[in-house]
C-alpha cells in the first residue's frame, strides 16, 4: 500500500538522518512515486512535490523521454496512487489536507487517453479519509477506496467522471483498515481489507464484489476467523477471476496466502506458499490478464533477509519457492514490488542496503522471472552513492519493465528527486536513468 511505504520510508529517512522533501532548506522538488504501465508500456508516473502538490507525468513507450510534467492537485496533498488501463485514461487519488481542520480528504483525478484532464473530484465531502487506492477498468470506470476511522469505503468514478455513491464495505464494532481494489473489464471490482477484532484480538482479511452496476456483493472471510491476517492484496483477471492476496499467522510464523474468487462466484481453496522457517513480511502481488499471479515478500532476520517469490498459474499448478535477492550476511534486501507480463513473467524490484549499517545508502536492484521460471540476473537499478527509497515497477506485455524509485542525496540541505528507466526484456539492457520530476 502507498501509505505503508510511505510510513516506512519516513522511519528509515528519519534513522539515517534526512527528512522529507518540503522541510525548510530542503532544494528538493519530489518524493513518494507511484507508477502505473499500460499494457504497450506507456507508463504514468504521480509523486508529491516540494509545494506538497501532485506532480503527474507519461512516459509513451515509443518515446526515449516522458512528456512534460503536469499539477493535478491543488493545496496540502499527500498519499498518491495512480492506475492505468490499455487505452491510456488513468486515474489518479490522493489525500488533500483540509485547511479548516486538521484532516485530510480523498481527492480524484482522471487524464482520458486523449490527455484531457477532468476535474479534481473530492470523494469524501464532509470527512477525512486515508489511505486511498484506485483501479481502473478497460471500459474507462474508475473505483477508489480509503479507509475513514475504522471503516473501508469505496466509489466510483465513471468514464466521463460523475461520482457514483459511496459505498460502506466493513461492519460496524471492528477496526477496518488497509484496502486495496482491483477492476475487471465490465467494471466490477473486488475490494479487500484487513478487520480487526479487538475483544476476541483476531484479524481477518475480508473481501467483497462491487458489481458494474454498483451492486454490492456480500462479504466474505477469506481465511481462519481465529488467525491473525494482515497485507491484504488483490489482483484480478479479463475474465474476472481475482486472486486475493495475505499474510497468515499459523501459530509460529506469518505465512504468504492466495485464494482464488471466481468470477462466479466460488472461492478456491488457499494456497499457503512456505511453511516452516521464518516470518514473511510486505507481501506484495500482481495478477496479470489470463490469471496468473505472483507473490513476493521479505523473509528473514534482524540481520539477513532474502526477497522470496512463488508463482500460482492461472490453473493453479503452483511453481517453485526462488529467492530473488542475493543471499550473505552482508546483504538485507526490502519493500518488495512485482509485475507480470502477459506470458507469465514477472519483474522484482526492492531496496538493498548493507546489513550491518541500515543507515548507509541504498540502491534499487531487480531481478526477473521468465515464463519458463528461469531467474534473470540481479541488476542494479539506481545510481550508487545514494539514498534510494520506495521502488515500483510496472510490466508490460511484451515484458518490458518501468522501475521508479525516489532518491534523497547527501548533504545539507538534502535534495530529493525521482528517477525511472527502463529494463528490456530481450537481453534485460537498461535505458539511461530519467529524472522524472525535481
């Protein structure tokens, strides 16, 4: 989720000494990137800028540079997520602080394939709401969620941007939080959050169908009730069929889960992806548009963490637990991201730093997977010598790859930027690094 790492990023910022882009003296211009990319590779790029607005750029994927930046958003924003579908409209959600009172509001924004943009729309009038996530349909209807309190919420944005009504998922009497959304190509979208129950001291992963027509399903506990769950993930196929995503305590260890919804209805067994040796943490999926999905997590100790990845085929046939990061006491790899092609590859990024100092500076690396299953080699995606942070990556069918990260460099005052480049499939060659904003 955007606001995870965004909170993890500012602790890890903080124990090295740096801050925020916005803090006084800073030369910085932006932080905090979100990425999605089109099917042909088009990417769209949103981050927050120095001036605490929403910056917004493409990428077309026959172009060797982006086009130029644009501002969606106007005052305090913060908590950016974009989503993309193959005919180029994007959808864009962010928080907007509230200048009457010390809450934040959910704002939207749409850019048709055409490069219109709508108007900003405030999805939550009246109260805050946080941690907002958005998907897009191939029909060009948006649907975003957030939470507010201890409820997940959710609306539409159709494709010539009226709002739809908001939509309450999670029950009263619990702590709802963490959600995430996925769309399929009627529309319909399947919503997934955490729900904690803090008399029985249990959490659950809860997920629900919101229809093309706004009907909304009925909710369903995708594991245990007596467990603890938490990371919820979703993606979803052309047909429908989503694969939801978890951790799952099993008494020793949190454990990566997937369980399938049919677009019928029905729900798959779960598939628990390890078991025995250490905890998972920060899972991480992507679905791609025949059903196939991959998981990724981190895995380890105080001291060595690997990246670990299993793919489930679209028929369920699950294939081998690999680790992707390089293995040593030297290493300690995090924040993993993933996406898929439309053959079944997929693409890793995360963090590598020293183990033995968190303070030193951090690089992106990545590594991919074929359709085969054969492991590419690591690659190091950003430049040395500097504070990288919060990676994302997008596929496209063909399996090229977009990777963005942000970067603080040394110094004082710090200055903050984003970066991206491109890795092609055939041969993994990288394009020169492209500072997309600051």
């Amino acid at each position: 989720m955007t606001i995870t790492i965004r909170r993890r990023a500012l602790a890890a910022l903080a124990a090295a000494g740096l801050s925020l882009a916005g803090a006084a003296g800073a030369q910085a211009s932006a932080e905090f990137p979100a990425l999605a990319v089109q099917p042909n590779g088009t990417s769209h790029f949103a981050w927050v800028n120095q001036d605490n607005r929403i910056g917004e750029r493409a990428w077309p994927a026959a172009q060797s540079n982006p086009l130029a930046a644009t501002v969606i958003s106007t005052g305090t924003a913060s908590e950016v997520d974009v989503a993309s579908n193959a005919a180029g409209d994007t959808a864009f959600v962010w928080l907007r602080q509230s200048p009457s009172a010390f809450a934040a509001h959910v704002e939207a924004r749409r850019r048709n394939a055409d490069g219109t943009l709508g108007p900003v729309l405030n999805l939550t009038p009246g109260y805050a709401g946080d941690a907002p996530r958005v998907a897009i349909s191939s029909n060009g209807s948006a649907f975003a969620v957030w939470q507010r309190d201890s409820y997940v919420l959710g609306r539409r944005i159709s494709a010539d941007g009226v709002l739809g009504k908001q939509k309450i998922f999670s029950a009263a009497g619990y702590a709802s939080s963490s959600p995430d959304v996925a769309m399929d190509g009627t529309g319909a979208a399947i919503v997934i959050w955490k729900r904690r129950d803090q008399k029985a001291n249990t959490e659950v992963v809860q997920a629900i169908r919101v229809a093309g027509n706004d009907t909304v399903g009925v909710v369903k506990t995708l594991g245990p009730s007596s467990t603890a769950m938490q990371d919820p993930r979703v993606g979803i196929d052309q047909d429908g069929d989503a694969v939801l995503g978890w951790l799952e305590w099993d008494g020793q260890r949190y454990v990566p889960s997937l369980r399938v919804r049919r677009s019928v209805g029905t729900f798959s067994d779960i598939d628990r992806l390890f078991s025995g040796g250490p905890s998972a943490a920060h899972l991480q999926l992507a679905v791609n548009a025949a059903g196939d999905a991959t998981a990724v997590w981190e895995r380890g100790n105080a001291t060595i963490r690997t990246i670990e990845l299993r793919r489930r085929a679209a028929d369920g046939t699950l294939g081998l637990l690999r680790t992707m990061s390089s293995e040593g006491t030297d290493t300690y790899p995090e924040s993993p991201q993933v996406a898929m092609d439309a053959d079944g590859g997929a693409y890793v990024v995360w963090l590598q730093h020293p183990g033995a100092n968190a303070n030193a500076n951090r690089v992106v690396h990545g590594r991919g997977r074929t359709p085969a299953g054969t492991l590419t080699a690591i690659q190091q995606l950003s430049q040395s010598g500097e504070y990288a942070h919060q990676p994302r990556v997008g596929v496209a069918d063909s399996g090229n790859a977009t990777i963005a990260w942000g970067v603080i460099t040394g110094g004082q005052p710090s200055a903050y930027r984003v970066d991206a480049r491109r890795r092609i499939a055939n041969g993994g060659g990288l394009t020169a690094i492209k500072t997309i904003a600051g």
